[in-house]
C-alpha cells in the first residue's frame, strides 16, 4: 500500500478503481461529478468506460445493464439526480443484482450548488437499500472498496452519500499498489431474475426483506461504526457531521461524551 493525498472525490475514485469497475456513468452535478472527472484522467489507462449521460436515469439503466452483464458499475449523482433515479430504483430494489453496484450520492447541504439542500437519507428506506456515508477520504476509499463487495455479497445496489464539504477534504489515504484487475462475473441465465412482473414481485419484495435482515448482521459488525469516549452522555454523528463534531469537541479529548460514529445509515446496526 502506498500513500496518496486525495481530496473526498478521488478517495471514492481511486477506491472504485481498486475495486476492479468497468464502468462509470454520471449527469453534471455538483456534488459527486468531481469523482467522475477523476475517472476521466484515469479511463484510458486502466481499460474504464466513463459516461456523461443524457440524464440520470440514463445513467443508472447503463449501471443496471453492466451488473447484469457481471460487470461493476459506479453511478455518480447529486440529490436531486437521484430524484430523478426513483422510478428505476424502485424496481431495482427486488431484482438481485450481479456485479456490484454502487450509487455514490452527493447531497448539498446550504444548496451551494443545487435547487434544494434536501436530506436524501430517507430515500434509503423507501427504497430498501443499504446506504453508508464516510467521515474522511481516507473511510471513503475503504468503504466504496466494502461497497461494491457487499453489492455483490447481498446482491444489492449499494448507496455512499456525500455532502460537499466532504469532498473537499484532503488527506493521505493508503491506496493499493497492486495492479487494478476488473471483475467479471459473467452472464446468468435465470428466467425473470431481472425482470419484476406481476406474478413474482411479491415474492422478490419477501426475498429483499429476507436479504435486508442478513444485511442487518454485517451492519452491527461493520468496521465503519465505532464508539469512543465515556460518559453517561452519548452523541450520535453521522457521516461528515461526525468529523464536524471532533472539531467542535476537539479530536483527542471529547470530553464527558461517548461518541458513536455511525457509517451505515441503513440497515441502522
């Protein structure tokens, strides 16, 4: 492992290439597109196919269609992009995916860059699907790593939210020297194993619940949730708050305070 300085955006990239993608599609938007951008310098070389899509929901059908071919795929949107992502997700959710799938999700919060500073968290539940957020570039390469793992493990899509503060953090982050080698799983012939109809939708929405509960077990041994400090008072930081909350209370002295890192935001450990 060798060290490299990388803001938020190019932890996620560089973690998405040792992670062996194949593909990259996006819409313009601010957060998440600096990833892309990255991507971009980084395609020729490492074989990558990288895409600015007509629009997002574009962009997640070209993820879908990499998965089912067994290859992986990282779909790069910002809150209101996923909006837009809701009627394929919808469906997304009860078909099994193949290779590893992960939507890195920017939300903007104060609307630096966007029409609304919503909270996209709740969409996690609504859509059933296991969402992370990292605290530093540093956790995000480790966790866009874990990722596409779990994506393919529990046979999900993989949701990593980020805000823009986060990427525009720099740190040193222990990047794999290895060669990058992409993962192809090949073509499955199931017969409506893609393809959520009337007669099996019940059924894949009773297989989801069943593969959330097995996604519950990996949540509560998750690296990426952690308690530190004593005291008889707790605060829970999530994600890049988290980080925000260590500079309030200072990094090596918290204080009277247990702290709870919390990375997996769904399924809650």
């Amino acid at each position: 492992m060798g060290l490299k300085t990388l803001n938020g955006d190019q932890a996620m990239a560089f973690g998405a290439l040792s992670s062996g993608v194949k593909l990259v599609t996006s819409y313009p938007g601010s957060p998440s597109s600096g990833t892309v951008e990255t991507m971009v310098s980084l395609a020729k070389k490492h074989n990558i196919y990288v895409e600015w899509s007509s629009n997002e929901k574009v962009s997640l059908e070209m993820g879908i269609g990499a998965s089912i071919a067994g290859r992986r795929a990282l779909v790069c949107t910002k809150s209101v992009g996923m909006n837009a992502m809701i009627d394929p997700l919808m469906a997304l959710n009860l078909t099994p995916v193949h290779g590893g799938l992960v939507i890195l999700l920017g939300d903007d919060p104060g609307a630096y860059g966007s029409q609304n500073d919503q909270d996209s968290r709740s969409l996690a539940t609504l859509l059933e699907m296991p969402i992370m957020e990292p605290v530093s570039p540093a956790e995000g390469y480790a966790m866009m790593r874990e990722a596409f793992n779990i994506s393919e493990e529990f046979n999900t899509a993989v949701i990593i939210r980020e805000t823009r503060s986060f990427t525009q953090q720099k740190e040193s982050v222990p990047v794999s020297d290895e060669p990058y080698r992409e993962v192809n799983l090949g073509l499955v012939r199931e017969p409506f194993r893609f393809v959520p109809v009337p007669k099996n939708a019940v059924e894949k929405h009773r297989d989801l619940h069943q593969r959330i509960e097995a996604m519950s077990e990996w949540a509560n041994s998750s690296p990426f949730n952690r308690v530190t400090g004593a005291g008889v008072k707790g605060i829970v930081g999530a994600g890049f708050a988290h980080a925000k909350l260590l500079d309030v209370l200072g990094h090596k002295h918290p204080g009277k305070f247990r702290l709870f890192k919390l990375g997996v935001l769904y399924p809650l450990p």
